[in-house]
C-alpha cells in the first residue's frame, strides 16, 4: 500500500529532555552546533527505531531540528522574515504567540532548505521515510497582504507567481534526494472555517471569500510536476500550540476547495467538535484518501478503541471505509515548547492508532 497508510501521524514527536536542554543551551550560545547536531541525531535514530517496532510504516524524524514546525522552513526562503504579535491568536492558555512569516522582499528558494535532515532520515530508516514541510499558504493566512511588503509586491498576483516557483524548487530538492512521502502541513483551510478568522482576514487587507481557492490553486501549481513515485499528503487542523487551538468550525465551508487540491491523501482533524461534522467527507474525490485524526494530541488522556472505531464507522457513512485511514489529530509537539501530552503517553497513542487500524481494516 502506498502512503497514506491504514495507520499513520501527522510527523512532530515529543522532544526528549536531553534534546530540549541541548537546543537551550545552543540557543544560549553555550553549546557549538556541532554538539548540538549529535544529540539531534542520536535522539532522532532513538524515535525512529521506537516507530517501526510499534508498527507504524510512515517514519518521521519527529521535527527534532526545529522550533518551529513551519517558521524553520519558511525563513529559509529568500525574501522572508518573521514578526510577532500579529495575525490570529491562539486561545486556550497557550500564553506566548508563534511568529508571523512576513515577506520583505522577493520570495525564492536558491539552495535546499531541510533536504539534510531528510536524507540521515532515509539512511536510518526500513520502512518509508517522510517529511512534512509548511504549506505555501502558511505565508499568508496570518498576516495576509498586511505581511507582504507592498514594495516587493505592489501586485499580489506576483507573490503567488513567486512562491510557486520557490516551492517548485524546494520540492524538487527533495525529489533528487529522494523523497517518496512528502506532507504539506496547513492550517488555512481549517482556519477558514472560522468567522473569527475570516474577519481577521478583512483586518489584513484581504477578502477571505476566494482565499480557500487562491491556496488550493497555488498548492496545485507547486505540485504539478512533481516526480510520479512521490506521494503527497496535507495535512490541516485548527492548530495546536501546547494544546491551545486559533480556530472552531467544520469543514463545509471550504471542503469543495480544499479536495480540489491534488494530493494523495488529507489528513484531517476530527477529536472534538470544533471541527465539526463527518458530512463534508462526501465530496471527497476518488482515488483520494483521508486520514481520520481522531486521536487528540491536545490533552494525555487516552481514547477508547470500540469509540474510536465507531467514530470510523460513522466517517464510512459518507465516504467509503476503503477511503479512510487513522491518525492523531495533528503532531504530538509542534515547536520546541514541549506538549500537552507526554513521551509516554504519546508513544500509547500511537500505538492505539496502530492496533486500531489493524483492527478496523486487517
């Protein structure tokens, strides 16, 4: 079977806490990068072995080397920098704000971003590597045309110009590299959803009624070449900052857009009724799967398998079983902050995703 698969996640694992304290003290300039990038990779062989033996075939490198889950990728591009303080804020005691990506000047990608970590990945690996990068709708949907200088881009139709190309080659670093699974990770889409969001839209100088369509065009202009034997994913929620969320609302509103975009499989957020109903699932194309995150990775408690597999039957109402596979709900740390849930209990949820998954379709 080709990714996604019956049992798969979403890509960030917990930071280790000798990870944690050697990426502090680099950042306090008391460790040399070199020190820092060998703790990386033993912590990262340690997680990617702990994978493969609960079962899981999609192997990820848990976005150790990050701080971010999209900002690391996104300020290597050329032309892009962060603020803070800006955009939609995250609610339920996240306490500080991630960063806004802000374009300052011409977006492109003139040297591989990431390909490094993806390639010690694949050296380790049996069974399929794969790495998640932002969507390219992540250098918008926070602060919209209010974080897109207007000298660089006086037209907004050039930056969208730009950032195909620049996603373009980013992708295609990748696919020489090798890269058979690739993830776009996206919030906009389910952010979308949200009147709130949508008025902050306005605020940035921006209509949020075409926005949905704008990304999913823009993803399938970045993925229109794109190598035949690499499988691609996105995955969206409404965000999850150390178990605080941005947004509420199901996926009706922007479902026909969103599975306009030409990717393999969606991986959607559905553990708790922010995210609303099943229904949205019958207008998902053929050949298309989803991936049913019914699994939080917002709080530590853990889920019952009979409901969780109801919950799948009830998905199967409006798409066939055949369609759908299993996976927590979003990553299980997105920045380097740590999580809501602990290594121990993610390691359980991941291996009720497995055993469930295995119950469900053999």
């Amino acid at each position: 079977m080709r990714p996604p698969f019956r049992a798969d996640h979403v890509g960030s694992l917990v930071r280790p806490p000798q990870l944690a304290e050697a990426r502090a003290q680099y950042a306090d300039g008391e460790l040399p990068a070199e020190h820092l990038a060998r703790v990386e990779r033993k912590a990262i062989a340690a997680i990617v072995r702990r994978q493969e033996s609960i079962g899981l075939e999609a192997i990820t490198e848990g976005e150790f080397g990050r701080d971010w889950w999209h900002i690391d990728f996104l300020i290597q591009l050329d032309g892009v920098t962060t603020r803070s303080n800006y955009g939609p804020q995250f609610t339920g005691g996240a306490g500080d704000q991630p960063p806004v990506a802000t374009v300052t000047g011409k977006v492109a990608c003139t040297r591989p971003i990431m390909v490094k970590q993806f390639e010690y990945l694949k050296s380790i690996v049996k069974a399929t590597p794969k790495f998640t990068i932002p969507s390219p709708s992540m250098l918008h949907i926070r602060g919209g045309r209010n974080a897109i200088s207007s000298e660089a881009y006086p037209d907004l139709e050039e930056f969208w110009v730009d950032v195909v190309t620049a996603y373009r080659a980013a992708i295609g670093y990748f696919a020489e590299a090798g890269c058979s699974y690739l993830q776009l990770d996206d919030v906009a889409f389910s952010y979308l959803c949200d009147p709130a969001v949508r008025e902050n839209c306005r605020r940035n100088g921006d209509d949020p009624e075409p926005l949905a369509r704008r990304y999913a065009d823009t993803i399938n202009a970045i993925l229109a070449d794109r190598p035949a034997g690499m499988t691609v994913t996105m995955h969206t929620c409404r965000g999850n900052f150390r178990g605080a969320w941005v947004a509420e609302g199901g996926y009706e509103a922007v479902a026909e857009a969103m599975f306009s975009v030409d990717v393999d499989g969606f991986f959607m957020e559905f553990d708790s009724a922010r995210a609303g109903t099943f229904e949205p699932l019958r207008l998902l194309p053929d050949g298309k799967k989803v991936v049913l995150g019914l699994v939080t990775t917002k709080v530590g408690r853990m889920e019952d398998k009979d409901r969780l597999k109801r919950r799948i039957d009830d998905a199967a109402r409006f798409t066939p079983l055949e369609n759908l596979c299993l996976s927590p709900q979003c990553g299980f740390s997105s920045t380097h902050h740590g999580a809501a849930v602990s290594e121990v209990g993610q390691w359980r949820k991941l291996e009720l995703v497995v055993d469930t998954a295995q119950e469900v379709w053999g």
